[in-house]
C-alpha cells in the first residue's frame, strides 16, 4: 500500500515552480541591460539545444530569446541577456507564451507588467 502524504507536509508543485522563478528575478526592471540591437548567443547553461544564436530585430526571435531566458536563465543571464524596454513592448504578447509560472512570478515582483496586459500601464 502506498502511503499518501499528509497534506501540507510537501509543497506543491505550483509553488516550488513559482519560488523557483520568483528566485531568479532582478530587484527592479532597471537592472534588465541587455542589448537592444544585434545578434546574441545563449551558453550552453541556457539554450542546450536548439538556436542559441538570435537576431534581435528579428521579431519571432527577439521572442523566443526572451521567453527562452525567462524560463531557463539564472539571475544574472536574466539581467544580462533581457533589456528593460524590449520586455516591456513585448509582455502583453510574450506573457501568454511563458508558463503560468513564470508570468506570475514576474506580474507579482512586478506590478506594471501585469498593467501592461490589461492595457492600463
């Protein structure tokens, strides 16, 4: 037979996603100082398979740059490779692309991205 946990003796597996992004967030979006212009190349850390090289005027991939670090960089890729004003122009698409997780992690450390979906920024 196996044993059922008790409740509230493990965390859920929604809140130690949710940790574990909240972890990883910058004190304010001013740190965000990353390029706003040309190519940029992911480590292996981040992007282990796949493109790990992104043509930031490239919309699709200035995208999935972003939603690519959001959920598998560490504090200091974040506010390395992510720049303040090209996360702002593109939350209000990009938010409904990420995990739950990780939207809401940032939407609550951040309060003007979650005005920004509602277009009341």
């Amino acid at each position: 037979m196996v044993q059922q946990p008790h409740p509230g003796t493990r965390p859920l597996v929604a809140e130690v996603l949710y940790e574990r992004y909240a972890g990883r967030l910058p004190d304010t979006l001013e740190a965000l100082a990353g390029p706003q212009h040309g190519l940029v190349d992911l480590p292996l850390h981040i992007a282990w398979s796949g493109l790990r090289t992104y043509d930031l005027e490239q919309p699709r991939q200035r995208m999935s740059l972003y939603r690519t670090v959001l959920a598998e960089g560490q504090r200091d890729d974040i506010t390395c490779f992510l720049n303040r004003d090209l996360l702002l122009a593109q939350w209000p698409t990009m938010r409904t692309m990420i995990s739950r997780h990780v939207r809401e992690a940032w939407e609550t450390a951040f309060p003007d991205l979650g005005r920004l979906a509602s277009g009341t920024a």
